[in-house]
C-alpha cells in the first residue's frame, strides 16, 4: 500500500539521495524561494518518489526536482505524486505548474503528456547533453473558452480544432466560425457555428480566437477580435504587406492584447538541437528546402474547395509568404543574423512566374551573417521538409532527425505536435496573466524578406539565374 505525505525540507536526506538514484549525480541547487516537498512510500516506509515544488513568483509553482526509483517506475507512482501536487495547486489558486526536462527522458515526457501537461518550449542544456524542454500545465477551476476561425477539417483548422480536442479539458471549443456552408455543416452537431464572427462572438462564451484563415481574411477578423478584447492564436502570416503590419502594431501598442503566432519551428526540440550544434561549428552555408505536399483528401463529410492559395484576390502573395515566411524565420533563428537577399526566382510549375502571377515555387539565394544561404520552397511537390548545413561538418536535419555526417545524433520524432499544444497553452497562460505589449518586430524582419524577393524577381527575370528559360 503506497501513501504520499508532505515532508518539511526538500534537502532532507533520504529526499536527496532517491533524487540521485533516480536522476543520476545532479545539483540539488540552493534556492531563496519556499519550497514544498512531498514523498511516496511503500507499507514499509521505504521512498519511492518525490517531487519538489519551487514557488515562484506571479502565482506560479515550478516543479523543480522529480524522481522516482527505477525499481518502482511504470508502476503509478510518478502520476500518484503529480496528481497529488496538482490537487495542491489548485486548492492554491495558483496560475500554472511549469518544469523542465531533457528530451533524453523519455519516461517523464510520456507522464506529463498522461497528465495533461503542454509542451511549450525547448532551450539548449544546461546540465545534461541535449535538450531541455519547459512543459506547463495550467491551473484553472474553468476551462478556457476558445473559438474557431477558419475551420475546414481538412485543412489547418482542423489540425488546431485536433489541437484543442486534445488539451481538454484545459481547453474547451464553443464556436466556429467559417463562410463555407458545407464546413458549418460538418462542425453544426458539435459546436454553435455561424458565417459571422460577430454573430457568433454575441451568442457564445470566448476567452480567445483560433485564425486559421486565407492570408487576406486576417485584417478584419483580427479587428473583430481586439473590439471584443480576445486573445488570439494567428496562424502566419501576421500580415501579407509592412504596411500591415505596422498597423497591427499600432493597434497593439494602444490595446495590448495576448497574440502567439503558429510558428512552431523556433521551439522544435530538433532544430533547437541544430542550432546548438551549429553554434560550435558555424555553418559556411545553409540549405533550406520545405514542400507543402500535394492537395489532401477529402473529409468524408466535406468537399475540398478550390486551393484558395492560388486565388490572387484573396490569398495575398504566393509561395513565398506562404511557405517562405516558414524557411526565412528559420534562418533568422539558426543563424541569430537578418537574412540580406541577393537573388529571387518564382515559378509556377516548371515556368516562371509572370507579373502579378501567384507562384508555387521558389528560389531564393542571400547572406545572413558569414553564412551562404539558399532556401528552396514548393507548394505542389511531395510534402517534406530538410535543413542541411555545412561548415567543418554536414548537419541535416528533417524535423525528427538530426544527423552529422550522416550519423544520427538526435531523435525526437513527437515533437511537432507537441509544440502545436504547447502555443495554444502558453495562450491560455498569456490570457490569464497581466496583459503586456506585444512586439512584432521579428515578423517585420521576415516579412521585408518577403518583399525583397519578391522585387527582386521581378527585376531580374531568369536571365540572371544561369540562362535557364
């Protein structure tokens, strides 16, 4: 018979020496701050777990130390503690429970993604090779009240409405909104659902807004949504022009309200894991190449309208703000240097791109720091995704993987899904705390890429590109 009881001192002893049979030789660091500490043991009394809960400040707790005894792993304990000090917290009002661990722990992640809990972050180790990452759960007696906007299941709306399905119930869908009559259909048994998302906000509880919208249909509903003071989740990107932006930011600076942008790749654990590779070996050269893959099936349910992407009226650029906006904040991150664009070239299919034409393809050649760069983007070829870098050694990465000179050295293969959950929660955090401006000036710096290589294009034509016609 197991029993988890509260002791007084998280440096007691026995406390710390099942910390180091379980973690292996770590600093049990000194710390100003309260901490509350609670064990698990058998009928014997023998420790067989224990938690550590710093208090932080801003009504949060970190769960600080964690362990339990190899021998008594896979048999509850861990979850039996967790749910322990969850309970705890919520009797406490406080804001959240974060921690932190390394991806090379794979048990722990498997418990917190059992409890509920998001990832949200990946930072290099400070302790350990390899990555840590910063999980959350929120602590709430509601549920956050969200809804969506732009809602096809076949397409990105449905990947954040699965998104949300599954941090229930931390969080809650209780409205969708889409101008496609055979999309409403499919939501209409699920949620209240309306083509007018002014209709829909007057008739429903909403904490925050889900966009996930053809790139032109962003202006207005963000308008919307700062009128009636709702956080927002926006899926890139934040605007089709710097004008645009600009304006965004103006209306933030004067009501500050929470916004994260769906741009999961800043804190994917492999690419964390490149850039401190990287960092060691910097790159000569970088390689980035992203394909969006081919037109999904059908729902069942729901007829596939024509790829509003391709429709210039509505889509607001072609594959190089839709994709491009991906691959250029990606060289920002792994390079910490602003990408100068030297050549541009857009295709659509095997040609190029003509006028104000929308291209599928493109190419585009620039400098970021002391590093050559080369980013190559399609909409239509088989989906992928690869980042090759070269300086004293060749480092490749394809979200799962990241192998040096062809060896494997990293392997995460989960965590694309987890950083989905991860923005949405670290939204739920932001809306739930002191509201504080929000700066854009990242997006800004990657949407004057986007401009530039596209003026460029249009100056240079192919003859600049090697004679290709």
């Amino acid at each position: 018979m197991m029993q988890i009881r509260q002791v007084q001192r998280h440096d007691d002893a026995g406390v710390v020496a099942l910390l180091a049979e379980s973690l292996g030789e770590i600093p049990l660091t000194a710390t100003i701050r309260p901490t509350l500490t609670w064990i698990a043991e058998d009928e014997r009394g023998r420790l067989l777990g224990t938690a550590v809960v710093r208090l932080d400040e801003y009504d949060r707790w970190h769960l600080w130390y964690f362990g339990v005894l190899p021998e008594a792993q896979r048999q509850g304990v861990g979850s039996a503690i967790l749910k322990v000090v969850e309970s705890a917290a919520r009797e406490a009002e406080v804001l959240a429970l974060r921690t932190r661990t390394y991806t090379r722990w794979s048990a722990m992640r498997r418990l917190l993604v059992k409890r509920g809990w998001a990832f949200v972050n990946a930072s290099l180790g400070s302790y350990h090779d390899g990555v840590e990452e910063e999980w959350v759960l929120p602590v709430r007696k509601k549920s956050f009240s969200v809804v969506l906007v732009g809602a096809n299941p076949s397409g990105r709306g449905g990947e954040l409405a699965e998104a949300v399905k599954e941090l229930r119930p931390l969080i809650r869908l209780t409205g969708v909104c889409d101008t496609d009559p055979d999309v409403l259909s499919f939501w209409h048994d699920q949620v209240p659902t309306s083509r007018d998302l002014e209709e829909l906000l007057s008739g429903v509880e909403a904490e925050a807004a889900i966009l996930a919208l053809p790139h032109s249909a962003y202006r207005e509903a963000r308008r919307i949504c700062l009128r009636h003071r709702l956080g927002i989740f926006h899926e890139k990107p934040l605007a089709c022009s710097l004008g645009e932006l600009l304006e965004l930011q103006d209306q933030l600076t004067r009501r500050p309200t929470p916004l994260v942008v769906g741009v999961q790749r800043r804190t994917h654990p492999s690419y964390v894991f490149l850039k401190r590779a990287l960092q060691m070996d910097p790159p000569h050269s970088l390689e980035i190449r992203i394909a969006l893959g081919k037109k999904k099936e059908p729902c069942e349910d729901v007829p596939l309208k024509s790829d509003w992407r391709i429709n210039p009226r509505i889509s607001g650029g072609g594959a190089i703000l839709d994709i491009g906006y991906h691959a250029i904040d990606m060289v920002h991150f792994l390079t910490d240097a602003p990408l100068q664009t030297i050549s541009c070239n857009l295709w659509v299919g095997d040609r190029p791109a003509a006028g104000d034409e929308l291209e599928t393809a493109a190419t585009l050649f620039g400098r970021a720091g002391a590093t050559w760069v080369k980013v190559v983007i399609d909409r239509q070829g088989k989906k992928s995704e690869r980042v090759a870098a070269r300086g004293r050694q060749v480092w490749e990465t394809d979200r799962a993987t990241v192998r040096c000179n062809g060896e494997l050295r990293f392997n995460c293969p989960e965590s694309w899904d987890f950083a989905l959950r991860g923005q949405l929660v670290t939204l739920m955090i932001a809306c739930s705390s002191p509201v504080s401006p929000v700066s854009l000036w990242d997006h800004l710096t990657g949407l004057r890429v986007v401009e530039q290589a596209r003026s460029l294009s249009r100056i240079q034509g192919l003859a600049d590109f090697g004679g290709q016609s």
